[in-house]
C-alpha cells in the first residue's frame, strides 16, 4: 500500500490535474491513497477571506466570488460542459462559507479561521476525484476530518493518534480494497464535529498520519524539485539533489527551517519505519531523493537561509548570572506568545535567540521581558544554517556580512548576520 501526496502546486490548473491523474496511472502499483492540498495559492486566497470576514469588509464577498470562479473556470476546462454531479458537489460545498460569512464575526478567530480555510481541500479533492474517475480510475472521496481526531486547539490541532489509528483501522482501510481514495491534508476533526487545521503547510504532516496508520509500504511526496535540494535555488545558483537521507537529518534540516518538507513529517514515518521519497510532478521518472532508516552523512554540505529574523538578547538587570529559573521564565513568556526559537547561546549573564520577526508577537514578549530583564532587539538579520559545515561553506555564505551570533555543534552551524554598512 502507497500514499502519494500532491502539493497545491502540482494541482494549480487544469493540467495539474491531469498530470496527476497520469502520474496515478503511471506508478500506482497496489493499494493507494492520495493526500492533496488546496488548489495553487488558494490557502493564501481563503485567509485573505477569513481576515476580511473578521473585520467585517466590505470585499468579503468579492473575494469570496473569485475563490469561486477560479475553482468553477478548472472544473470547466476540465469538463468541457459535459454534465459531471462535481459541479453540485463544489457549489454546496462552498455554500458552508456562505452560511457562515451571512453571521456575525463573534466567534473565535481561530474556529473561523478553520472553517473558512479548510474548505481548500474539501474543494480540491472532490475535483481530483471526479477526474480521476472521468478518466477510468476507480475513485473514491474520503472526509480526512472523519479519520484524523484532534483536539479543540483551532489553527493548531493536536493529533489524538489512538482515536486516529483506530478509525483508519476500521473505516478506511477496507475502502482500498477497492478504490483508490483521494482525501484532504492539513485539517481534522474534533468529537464535536468541527473542523480543525493542523498547522500552516500541515499537508505532509497528514500524509505521515494515513502512512503511520495503515502501514504504508511508502510514502511519496511529490514537488515542482526533482528531490532534496542541499539549498534553496532561490539563494544559490548552483544546487545538488541529495540522492539519499537519514530520518535523523532529515528532521534535522526540516527542524531548522528546510521547507521541502513540513518539520513534524519525519517521526511518524521513522516510528514505523517507512521510507518517503521526495519526486518531482514536472519529471516523475526521475528518481528523487529517499528518506529511510539508513544512516549515512549528507554527501554535500546544506544550507538553509532564513530571512526577517529578529534577534532578542535578554539580560538580568542586576548582573547576576542567568541561572535555572530566569531560563524557565524566559521559556515561559516564549510559549505564552507563541514564538518558536530558531537558535539561541546562553552566556553567563545574557540569554540571546533569532526568531521569526511577527512584529506583534516580539513587541508583547518584550514588554513582558522587560518587567525581569533587560531587553535589546535587533531585526531586519538572517540566519544561515550549515550542515556538515567546513569552513569554506562558512566563508561563502559570511561575504558582506556582519556576525552577531554564531552556535556551532560537530555537523551544525548557525549564523545570525547583517549585511555590513558601507
């Protein structure tokens, strides 16, 4: 048994959709299951729309109209008018946005959020499964909020692994018997029956879940690269596919910010030990790269690049030391507010971290800070990871540049810099 997961930009039109469709055709070899994201950038589109309910805008349901038409304009080209029950299916699904945009903004926005931004994939996959079965592939659509169970924390849901496992074991593992199921990423459901999301670019994640809890022989992620890439092309010109990885640095680069797969994918795999391969929609017959057990070093160094960083330094306003229990405060206010620490050195009398610069969420932790300690805060930084770093890699990337933190351990470097003033 297989799970394959298609991204939103392997199914951004039309064509998308008939690719995987052939992609289907051409490497499903047994049993398999299709994990698939909203369509394109419509995530994007659908919190464009939650933000605007919210405030009550006046351009709630101009936006809500092109959400629409740009679903209705791909089952059009892909139907060519011929009568198909999807075209219903789509309209009724979105008339769930329609019930609720009629209501008041007086829920919590997290819930909103959820409900509105959900709808992506409902949408995506009905229209994948309809085509799928208008070109002689035996489909069926599955609810993935009837399988994944997770808690009330909206935007964030925390998976109830046992209550999922044992559903999937009973409801839809039959159901491949006979078909291929097609079902959502990135969102569940609550024993109240409401919907929940499992955390932006949360798709991979799903896939792991359905892996994990049918056992899958595999799973297959499938991206516009040809594979693991040691960086992101946007930032060098010259890239190396990465033909294999361990699970140990594969959580390792995800963990310090490689996007190719989402952070929390890797442990439900390696728990199991089933292999994930990263393969490209663009050229499906090359090979990708292998996520399995095997534990080999990275045959080139990797660099992960993350840009508007924000680098607070906290320090005891007497001098003291930073011991235990300012750490535990400081960690505290961090979960509090919901900042995720990227990197962070400890010193004697200074405890300093990169984080994502949300101008709103550093500007209340400072405040917060600032009742213990003393607060400095730089931003508009970068953060450099290498792994397997030498020191040629540390000169490629430190050109023009000013150093204001560095962490090293024995495969991993991070530098938190500025470009130098003139």
């Amino acid at each position: 048994m297989d799970i394959f997961k298609f991204g939103g930009a392997s199914v951004k039109d039309a064509n998308g959709v008939k690719n995987l469709a052939n992609i289907v055709r051409d490497y499903k070899k047994g049993k398999l299951l299709i994990v698939i994201s909203a369509m394109g950038k419509i995530t994007n589109k659908l919190e464009e729309l939650t933000q605007a309910f919210l405030a009550q805008s006046e351009n709630t349901h101009s936006i809500f109209d092109e959400i629409k038409h740009f679903h209705f304009n791909i089952i059009e080209e892909l139907f060519e008018g011929k009568s198909n029950p999807v075209y219903d299916d789509v309209a009724n699904t979105f008339v769930e946005i329609d019930w609720l945009i009629e209501d008041e903004a007086d829920s919590n926005p997290d819930y909103i959020y959820d409900q509105i931004v959900s709808i992506g994939e409902v949408v995506s996959t009905k229209i994948v499964t309809a085509w799928l079965n208008e070109t002689g592939l035996k489909a069926l659509w599955a609810d993935a909020r009837n399988f994944i169970q997770t808690d009330n924390t909206y935007r964030e849901g925390k998976v109830d692994w046992d209550k999922t496992n044992q559903i999937i074991q009973r409801d839809l593992i039959p159901l491949l018997e006979e078909n291929i199921i097609v079902t959502q990423g990135f969102i569940g459901g609550t024993s109240e029956n409401y919907t929940t999301t499992l955390g932006r670019e949360g798709s991979d994640y799903s896939a792991a879940i359905f892996a994990s809890c049918v056992n899958a022989d595999a799973l297959t992620i499938w991206k516009d690269v040809p594979g693991v890439l040691n960086a992101d092309p946007k930032w060098f010109d010259e890239t190396e596919k990465i033909p294999q990885l361990s699970y140990h640095d594969a959580i390792e680069l995800t963990y310090y910010g490689a996007t190719v797969i989402h952070p929390k994918t890797i442990k439900p795999l390696q728990n199991k030990g089933i292999p994930l391969f990263v393969r490209s929609f663009i050229q499906p017959e090359g090979i990708g790269t292998a996520i399995t057990k095997e534990n080999n070093p990275l045959p080139v160094p990797s660099f992960i690049f993350k840009i508007d960083q924000a680098l607070i330094s906290i320090f005891p306003k007497d001098y003291s030391f930073i011991i235990e229990e300012n750490l535990s405060n400081i960690f505290e206010l961090f979960h509090k507010h919901k900042i995720k620490i990227n990197t962070m050195l400890n010193s004697a009398i200074s405890f300093s971290v990169s984080v994502d610069d949300n101008a709103d969420k550093i500007e209340k932790l400072i405040q917060d800070l600032a009742s213990e300690f003393t607060v400095k805060y730089n931003k508009g930084l970068e953060l450099v990871t290498i792994r397997y770093y030498n020191q040629q890699t540390i000169d490629r990337v430190t050109v023009n540049k000013e150093l204001l933190l560095e962490v090293k351990s024995r495969h991993t470097c991070q530098m938190v810099m500025k470009n130098k003033s003139n």
